[in-house]
C-alpha cells in the first residue's frame, strides 16, 4: 500500500511539473524571461510529455492499489478462516483432556496436587521444570512477523530529496522569477564579443528617427568605418542601471541560449536624469564621437546625447 501511495505522490509531481511548464510556454510569454524564443517548441513539447507519463502513472498507481487492497482483504479472510480450524482441530485432538474437558485421570478435576490449590499446569503457572521442558515455541507469546531488516512491517518511501522537484512547480505559480535586471547588469562588465566584421554594416536609411537596438549601435559606435552614426537621431529601448557621479546607463542583456549566459549591452546617456533602476524606457538622441589617443583601461561604453526619454512598460521579449 505505500509504494502505490509513493508511486501517486510522485506521479503526482511529474504532473505538476508538466503543468508549470506549459503554462509558462504554451499560455504566456514567461518562458522569455529564461530562454530565446526559438525554444518555445521543446518547451511546450517537454510540458506535454511530463503531463502524459504523470497520468498514466497515476492511473496506474492506482490500479495497483486498489488491486492491493482487494488482495489483502481475501489474504485477511482466508488466515481467520485457517486459524478457527486449526484451533478446533487442535481442541479435538488433545489425549490429555477426558470427556468433560477435564485432564484424564484425575479425579479431582485437577483441583488436587497444588498445595497452594492452584491446578500445576493448566489453571496455574508451570513449575521451573517443566517450563524448561517447553520447547521455544510453546510459549504463549506471540512475535509479529519481521522482515530482514527488523521492521515490524514498515515500509519506507524514496529519498525526502524528490521533493525538491516541486520547488519549480511553486516558483513558476507562486513567484515567477522576473527577467534579469540591474542588479546582474550592474555587476558584469565583460565586453561583449564582436559579431561583425569592420564595415560590415548597411547604410542607414531615411531621414528621421530611427529605432536601433542597443547591440547594434554599439557595433556601429565602435566598428563602424564610415561612422553611420554621426549626426542620426536614433531610439534605443532598454533598462536603466545607475552609474556612479549621477551617470545613467540604457541597457539590455543579450542571450545566447538562456539567461544564465546573458551579458548586459549599455550606453551611457548624457543630459538626462535618471529614472528609477529597473525602469524600461525609451530614449532618443545622438551619438556621442569618442576619440582615444589611447584606449582607457577597463571597459569603454558608447555614449548618447539625450533629447527625450519616455517610460514604458517592460516588453515581453527583454533580452536581445
């Protein structure tokens, strides 16, 4: 009966598992906060087979069970019925009783041979000798049936570590984990890897305000030959990360897989005071030339001339 009643706990979780996983994929867009798009799919294909082998596991722990139980109670029925005949057998069969149930051949009724006036074996207690006669199973004591280890018919479940499966399920319903913010963005400084080649880049188009991301015109602030950027009003959409010396960054973490290797891509913008850290916002403005007679030590960011800044809600793609 407990290892069908560990088989539905666990099945159980799997299930939950599975749930939390399509709701967080098939249902909404959350999944973004952990992965790239593209593996939305796998997700919502992982979450159905995690739900299937939970019911199916389910359905048939219980089957199990009930058939156990059934089992059991003709096993319980079948040793009544063996114990009533044996002990009637038992009864019937004994030479030292006489007719009226009394020991044969003691005309007293097994009244006399006691001192004390006790009968000296049935209705008293045996003499030292002749307990010491009985072998060790005519003692009236009965032992419960052990297993090998001891137990008295205990059995023990799976590892207490199987429940820290269900810390996803709680986390994803109760408290989902928000995408990373400034605080990861604050405290990584590693300059992101080069993905274009110098002069790599398409001519701008247009003549208004162009919507950028911010990888982009960091490539182009740095890599550019033909300095793109000069004099185009852009708009770049990100987070904000203070600096120190009342210095700003617009920023957004880039992914290559999922959110344990993302890295923060930022700008520094000038001329604006900054919002609140954590806040998405829209800025636009103009890049900012840097000449270096010498590249500084430490990590260099592009900088921006703000004209205008807009609060806006956090998109549901938040890395790049």
């Amino acid at each position: 009966m407990a290892a069908a009643v560990n088989r539905v706990t666990q099945n159980l979780v799997l299930t939950l598992l599975g749930c939390a996983v399509l709701r967080i994929s098939a249902f909404s867009t959350t999944y973004l906060n952990y992965v790239k798009p593209g593996f939305r799919p796998f997700l919502i294909g992982a979450g159905a087979v995690l739900v299937i082998l939970g019911v199916a596991g389910l359905f048939q722990a219980t089957r199990v069970r009930e058939a156990s139980g059934g089992d059991g109670e003709r096993a319980r029925s079948g040793a009544s019925g063996e114990r009533t005949g044996d002990e009637a057998a038992t009864e019937s069969d004994d030479p030292s009783e006489g007719p009226s149930g009394d020991p044969a051949g003691d005309p007293s009724g097994g009244l006399s041979g006691d001192p004390s006036g006790g009968s000296p074996g049935r209705h008293g207690h045996d003499a030292p000798g002749d307990r010491a006669a009985h072998g060790p199973h005519d003692s009236p004591i009965s032992h419960e049936p052990q297993d090998h280890h001891g137990h008295h018919g205990h059995s023990h479940g799976g590892p207490r570590v199987a429940w820290l499966m269900c810390l996803p399920v709680f986390a994803i319903f109760l408290i989902a984990p928000p995408a990373l913010g400034s605080f990861a963005a604050a405290r990584e400084d590693i300059p992101p890897p080069r993905e274009q080649s110098l002069s790599a880049f398409t001519p701008l188009g247009g003549n208004g305000t162009l919507d950028m991301t911010i990888g982009e015109f960091i490539g182009r602030a740095w890599d550019d030959e033909k300095k793109s950027l000069t004099g185009r009003e852009v708009r770049l959409t990100g987070f904000v990360v203070p600096a120190k010396k009342g210095q700003w960054y617009v920023t957004r973490m880039q992914i290559a897989c999922c959110a344990a290797d993302a890295f923060p891509l930022k700008v520094a913008v000038k001329d604006l005071p900054a919002p609140p850290a954590d806040t998405w916002v829209e800025v636009t403005g103009t890049w900012i030339p840097q000449d270096f007679g010498k590249m500084p030590n430490g990590v260099v960011y592009p900088q921006l001339a703000g004209k205008s800044l807009m609060k806006i809600e956090a998109p549901d793609e938040p890395y790049e």
